[in-house]
C-alpha cells in the first residue's frame, strides 16, 4: 500500500460521503488487500462506546486479514496551533480549529480522517464549510494543524481505543475471554454489514 497515496483518496472518500449532508456519517473502511468493507458506526460518545467499537473493527478487521483501517468521523475542534510538546499536541488533535479564523473562542466543525497500519497513524482534518440557509455541508478547508503522522507506538491517547487493532492472535489453542468476544462480535449486524465489500453493500 502506498501509504500517502491512501491517505489522500481516503480523504477524497471521506469528503464525498460528507458532501450534501446535515451530518458526516461515522465510519470505519476496513482495507483488506483486494478489497475493501465499510463499517457504519454507531456511537463514539462515551469510553464505552469506543470500546464496543475498537473491538468491532478488530474482529472485521482480522476476519478478513485486513493490514490498514480507515477512521472517518466528525467531531468540534477549538485549537488553532499544534503545539510543540507531546502533551500540548495530544490536546489539539482533539480540539485543533483553522488558524485562518479571526475567532479563537468558537469551535470549528470538523472532519476527521485516520488511516491505521501496523506501523503508523495517519490524522487528516478538515473544516467543513456549511451552506448558511440549509446547514448542508458544501466545502472543506484543510487543518493543516492537523496533518500529522504518527509511529503506532507514539500515537496520541485519544487513539487508544483503536489500539489493539493489529495485536497478534493468540497462540494456536489458546483462547482469551478477549478472543471469544470478538468472535460474538463477528455474528453481530454491523460486523456482517461490513464483511460485504463497498460495491457490494447496497445489494445486502
């Protein structure tokens, strides 16, 4: 996979899927090598959220020996600038607004796009530009706070719940309660929406 070659049509995915709705829908591309699975997601509110879920695309993900995941979700950002130390720049991926605005005080609508390989993380983001009568989203401009790659053991905490996506399996016998779980997750509606690939799932 080319890596930078993937973020950017990830992005372009991303922002097609957004472009003429109130909301940008919430998902996971599971990437396998032939082929590719989307994965509509529920909720991203609460830790307990993002733990279901981190284990839901782990299951799609080994299930189909997927070696990269795709992220796309909106989220409020209210940080113009990266900051230089790690703590400071853990902060503002989570609430990084455009240094292009005058405003500092009011957050800024954003689309999220993370690319997760075994080795690195890969962060995108976007402002997403709204029509003012109907409130659609028409446009994007480019966070370039935002734009940041990371080695997978240097990934910020808020990456966290996606942790485990590329843990190796167990031993040949040997079977965690962790391991069970996911094999539940595999028989659950959204797991098996995903396993259908992206042309594919209209039809399902």
């Amino acid at each position: 996979m080319n890596q930078p070659m993937a973020i950017d049509e990830l992005v372009s995915v991303a922002q097609a899927e957004a472009m003429g709705e109130l909301d940008a829908p919430m998902m996971a591309i599971v990437l396998a090598s032939e082929q590719s699975y989307d994965l509509p997601i529920n909720s991203l509110e609460t830790d307990a959220d993002k733990a279901r879920w981190g284990l839901i695309i782990r299951a799609a993900r080994e299930h189909v020996e997927a070696d990269a995941v795709a992220v796309l979700y909106p989220a409020w950002t209210t940080i113009r600038e990266k900051k230089a130390d790690a703590e400071e720049d853990e902060r503002s991926i989570e609430t990084v607004e455009d240094s292009t605005e005058e405003d500092t005080t009011h957050p800024i609508d954003t689309l999220f796009v993370q690319l997760h390989t075994r080795d690195h993380v890969y962060w995108r983001g976007f402002e997403q530009i709204r029509d003012p009568k109907h409130r659609r989203i028409v446009g994007f401009r480019r966070i370039k706070a935002l734009s940041t790659d990371y080695k997978r053991d240097e990934e910020p905490s808020i990456a966290s719940w996606l942790s485990t996506l590329f843990e190796p399996l167990p031993e040949h016998g040997e079977e965690t309660a962790v391991d069970m779980e996911l094999a539940d997750l595999l028989e659950e509606p959204e797991v098996s929406a995903a396993l259908y690939p992206r042309q594919l799932r209209a039809l399902h």
